[in-house]
C-alpha cells in the first residue's frame, strides 16, 4: 500500500527519508523535515502502516499481519509511488531502524547511509517484560478512557502512543523481543551513524555503542541529557548532528 507521506525540498536535491517508531507518527519529525530541507536536501516522512493518517488508509483489524516484511514493502512501494529510486540517506527512530536495516539488506542499492536513533540492539530482560506487561491490560485500560489521557498534559508523541491500536502495537512487539541488531548491521554495505541517549532504558547506549564498534566505519554520538527521544530532548544539537552525518563521505 502507499503510506501517507509529508514532503519538503527540491526532488533534484539528494533524498533523506525518515522513518518514526511505533507507536508514533511522522510529525515527529516535521522539525527536521523543514530544517534539513532548507540546507538543501529532499525530505520525505512516512506514517508507517497502523499509525497516523495512515491509519485512516486501513483499518487494523486481527487479521492484519503487521510484520517487518509488510513494512518494507510499504516503504518501497511508497518510494517508487513517489519517483525515488535511490541512494537515499534513512534516517530512522527506534522501531524505524529495523525497518531500515532490513531495507538496506534486502535494497543495498537504494540506502547509500543509515542514521539510526537509538536503535534497539536487543531488548534487555527487564524492558522485555514491562513491555510484554504494558501491552496487556493496562493498554486496554487506557485506550478505553482515551478521552481522559487525550486532555492530559502529555508530548504529542506520548499522545501518539496511546491512541495507536493495540493490536498494531502487539504485532510490533513480537518482532521487536526478538530482534538482534548484532547479527545484520555490522554486515551492511550501507555508511551507518548511530545516536543514543545516555537515559534511555529501551535502547542503552552502551549496547548501542557497543554495535558501533563492530560496525565498520560507523560512527557514534552519545546525547548526554536525552532519554529516547533525542529529537525532543536535545533538538538543537540533534539537527546539527543530523546535518554533519548527512554531509559526512
């Protein structure tokens, strides 16, 4: 299917994609969006299937199979829809960086780098189980008095996070416990930049680090007062290293 997509910047300038989390949207990156396509690049932002106005494109249901195959193929298919053919630069969040490792390993072609924001290298024991825990009835309880959390005082991205469906969320994470980036990145013929967050409990950086250095010219950037939103946390020194890698040989 074609996911509903923001678009900023000359399509003659090179191409940077930018993929979201789950149980997120591609406003999260509509700061970046405007930023880097004034310095001269094409910026392109996609819903993933099951979040934002994607959402309103399919209804998900038990049926729908959500896996990491499906995504792909929506992303490439998007990108032939619009005209891109590659290489592009994914710049990616959490959840958005296996799709984008799985795309650079199966479309070497069309991912010349990859900027990965606190990608998981593999969830820990304990972020396993609260997810696992979380997923269950506390989500059902929320989502039942959506109208409650939906006035409270959270970042649009939490409020993102609570209104993703429940089922689209579950399929995520029977990919996501299990994913092992140690056995794909390193093996990517695609340049790779990686950022974590000193805080950040579902992606720790030492993991992340860790992954960097068995990554062939890969480079690292740790945000020292972030957790795992690095775009919200430190948005001044994110754009500006977001910049330096996109202009990095």
């Amino acid at each position: 299917m074609i996911l509903h997509y923001y678009e900023r910047g000359d399509r003659k300038n090179p191409t940077v994609l930018f993929i979201h989390g789950s149980a997120s949207d591609a406003t999260v990156w509509l700061n970046e969006l405007n930023i880097i396509a004034a310095r001269g690049f094409h910026c392109l932002a996609f819903d993933l299937r099951g979040h934002g106005d994607t959402r309103n494109l399919i209804q998900p249901s038990e049926k729908v199979k959500l896996d990491i195959d499906t995504h792909i193929h929506d992303t490439v298919e998007t990108l032939k829809y619009i005209g891109i053919e590659g290489p592009i630069t994914i710049v990616t969040h959490s959840f958005g960086g296996l799709v984008a490792v799985n795309i650079a390993e199966r479309h070497p072609d069309l991912v010349s780098k990859l900027v990965l924001v606190c990608l998981p290298a593999k969830l820990i024991f304990p972020i396993k189980h609260f997810l696992h825990f979380l997923l269950g009835k506390p989500l059902y309880f929320i989502q039942a008095n959506l109208d409650f959390f939906k006035n409270t005082p959270l970042r649009p991205r939490y409020k993102s996070s609570i209104t993703t469906n429940a089922q689209v969320l579950r399929e995520i994470y029977k990919h996501v416990k299990t994913w092992n980036s140690f056995r794909k990145v390193p093996r990517l013929k695609s340049k790779v930049c990686f950022a974590a967050g000193r805080f950040d409990m579902v992606s720790p950086a030492h993991l992340i680090y860790l992954l960097h250095e068995k990554t062939k010219d890969s480079c690292f950037e740790l945000f020292k007062w972030s957790s795992h939103a690095l775009m919200e946390d430190e948005p001044v020194k994110f754009q500006e290293w977001l910049y330096y890698c996109l202009n990095e040989d």
